[in-house]
C-alpha cells in the first residue's frame, strides 16, 4: 500500500531531524560557546589583566565587527559552493583562535582575537539557514529553525556550570579562565573535521533516504522554489535583494533584537555576580536557569508559529514580553529575587522570537538573492551584538550600577517589536 502524502510528508520530516538536527545543534552550542565563554572568563579575567568595564564591554562586542565584514560573503558561498567546504574551515579556524584566548596578555591582544575570532565564525549561522531551506519545507522551517536555534540557550545552559568548573582549574601555572577558553575551543576543531564526513550537501546527494522519501522531498522542495520565484515579478540580483527595503527593515529590528539580547547575554554573569556575591559556579547555574526556559520557549513559540502559519505577532508578542522583563529588572536589580524572575520573563521573550522571525523575514525571496539576504541581515543584526555590551560596559562605567544599561535593552527590545509588526513579507506570515 503506497504512503498517503501525509503519511510521507511526516516520515521525512521525522527522517531528516532525526538524522541532521542532533549534530546542527551540536555544532551551534560549541561555536556558541565560544563565543560567549568571555562572559564567564570576565568573572576573573578582568582583575587578572587590569581590565575596565569599558575594555572588557569593547573586547566582547568587537567580535561582531569582523563578524559583519565577511557574513554576506559567506552566506553567498554557503548558496553557491556549498555548506559543509565553508563550515569545515570555519569551526577548524575559530577553534584554533578560541584556545589562543587562553594565552592573550593585555587589551591590545584581546581585542584583535577576539575580531579574529568574529571573522572566522563569519558566514556559519547564515549557513545553517541556507542549509536547513535545502532540507526543510516551509511549513516545517519554522519547528527546524526553532530546534537549531535552541542551541543558543543550550549553549548558555550548559555554559554556565561547566564554566563556572573550568574557573576553578590551576594547572601548569595558568590561571582557571586561560583553561576555559583552551579546553572549549579544541572540540570546534574536531567537529570542523567531521563536518566534512558528516554533512550531506542536498537531499538529492543523500544516501541514508530511501528513493521514495527523496523523490518526494527534492520535488516539494523545487515546489515551493519555484514558487517562490513566480510570486516575484523578476528573479532580483543579490545586489537587488539587498537594497529590498523589507531586507533592511530586518537588519534593522534584528540589529536591535541583537543589541538586547547579547547586551544582556554578555553582562549577565558579571550581572548576577555583583548582585549576589555567590560563587562563580553558583553564578553560572544561576545564569543557565532563565536559559534553560528560553529553550522550551524556542521549540513551544517555533512550533505555534508553525501551526497557525502566523509569525509577525509571534515574532513583536515575544519581544514585548522580553522588553517588558527587562524594564521589571532595571527597577528592581536591588531585590535579587524579584530581579532573576524577571530575567527568566526577559530571556524567555528575547531567545523565544527568533525562530517565527528567521521564517518571517526569510519568506520573501529565493535562492541566492534570500541567501544574500539572509547574509544582510544577520550581519547587520549582529553589529547590535557589537553595540549591546560595549554600551552596557559604557553605561556601567558612567552610572550607578546597572539600571541605565538595562533599560536602554528594554528599549531596544520594544523597538525591534514596533520594526517587525511594520515589515510586511510574505502575505501569509
């Protein structure tokens, strides 16, 4: 008896999460944690090398700007040439320049690894949306986004505790945060080397789906590319779909959803340190606790964007929530307590919008133009992940305590929500 289209369409989708979405995920929590480890290194590493909280604020963020120097290329690359050649080179090159973080001696070294760092990582998340729109329908993009995103949250869950050990370490003479930056950068290198054994380029290329399975997604997959195209009155040119004033509406709310979230994201430790005065593992377990619920709001807010086909309130109802979190916190950080229940409310709704967001904003083009796209605003996003914590050590420098800081992310978070419910992309979103 031949499988009703349904029946298929599930047996698939079950398939290729089961078989992809373990090792994405896997490779998004270790590049996202080197990435933010600095924040739990600062909890010693700024007394250690003399550092204010302008020059830890400035080094944090400067790795978003050799992010945004090479992002569009790499998503242009990953379209073109393939996903898994760029992320091979990618996690080899930032796994080295990771544990090279364990050896820097002053500012100056600080700030150029970690732009170079920023640089190598260029190109890897707009990768992982390319790739999932080779593996995933529309109406399932949404859930795959969501899941490979939950990574994010994970990283920061499973980040904090371990961290928090690494910091305890003494061995060889060097100092627990120098052994928390070598011994979380190695395992990108060897995912950089597997990646290539691993990874499946397209479905048409993949050996472990059964023909009918392939047949049937490699067709519903040129479906809706196709699509996609003839909604278009003419196919743009990258230089086109970058100028699409829905793309830089985008950038825009995604550069100040970034601002939000990495300016919160990178201070927290620090954060919650100065509040408390618990111990730095303590810190960490604290930090993974509003992080351990962003992960079920990912999946739960991915899944009813999915559901109802709906993602503009998706997208601005989150953000609202997580500004208003943010706003409690900044009139309330004197009472920890009441403080770290409205951190859970806030990064509840600043890591849960992300997923209806990516299927909203990448609902309108096809191709290398949406790739490019993808590129812009990802890489303009991420200069927000530039000015949030340079701003937060800014503010913290000049003000008392962290209040200012933290209502200038409130108001970043309530202006990216009033950004997406003005972009108009897909009519159905």
């Amino acid at each position: 008896m031949t499988p009703t289209t349904p029946d298929l369409a599930i047996r698939v989708r079950n398939r290729v999460m089961g078989r992809l979405m373990p090792y994405l995920i896997l490779l998004y929590v270790v590049a996202y944690l080197d990435r933010v480890n600095v924040s739990y290194a600062a909890l010693e590493m700024t007394a250690d090398l003399g550092f204010t909280a302008e020059m830890y604020g400035l080094g944090a963020g400067i790795f978003f700007v050799g992010y945004f120097l090479l992002e569009v290329p790499g998503a242009v690359i990953a379209q073109r040439w393939g996903v898994r050649v760029l992320v091979c080179r990618i996690m080899i090159t930032w796994g080295v320049l990771a544990a090279a973080m364990g050896f820097i001696q002053n500012a100056t070294q600080f700030y150029w690894l970690r732009f170079l760092i920023g640089a190598a990582e260029a190109g890897f998340f707009p990768a992982m949306i390319v790739y999932l729109g080779h593996w995933f329908r529309a109406a399932d993009r949404g859930k795959a986004v969501a899941l490979f995103m939950s990574a994010i949250s994970l990283a920061m869950v499973i980040g904090g505790p371990v961290s928090g050990a690494l910091l305890k370490l003494d061995w060889l003479g060097l100092e627990g945060w120098r052994w928390l930056f070598i011994l979380e950068g190695m395992p990108a290198v060897v995912l950089g080397i597997t990646s290539w054994f691993f990874l499946t380029e397209r479905p048409a290329d993949a050996k472990w789906l059964p023909d009918d399975e392939k047949a049937w997604l490699v067709a519903e997959l040129e479906r809706e590319r196709m699509s996609r195209e003839a909604l278009q009155t003419r196919k743009p040119t990258v230089w086109q779909a970058l100028c699409d004033p829905r793309v830089l509406i985008f950038s825009a709310a995604y550069f100040f959803g970034l601002l939000a979230s990495n300016g919160l994201g990178y201070w927290l430790p620090t954060m919650i340190k100065s509040l408390s005065g618990f111990s730095n593992f303590t810190v960490g377990l604290l930090v993974s606790l509003p992080y351990s619920l962003g992960v079920i709001a990912k999946v739960l807010a991915g899944w009813s964007s999915d559901r109802t086909g709906e993602r503009r309130w998706h997208t601005a109802g989150l953000l609202l929530l997580g500004g208003a979190g943010l706003a409690a916190v900044a009139m309330l950080e004197a009472h920890l307590a009441f403080a770290l229940l409205f951190l859970c409310i806030a990064v509840i709704g600043l890591t849960g919008y992300t997923p209806s967001f990516w299927a909203y904003a990448t609902s309108f083009l096809a191709g290398t133009a949406n790739a490019a796209a993808i590129g812009l605003i990802n890489s303009i996003g991420n200069l927000g992940s530039f000015a949030g914590p340079y701003a937060m050590g800014w503010l913290k420098e000049h003000t008392t305590g962290y209040a200012a800081g933290v209502w200038m992310l409130a108001a970043s978070s309530v202006i990216t929500a009033l950004l997406v419910l003005a972009a108009r992309g897909n009519p159905k979103s």
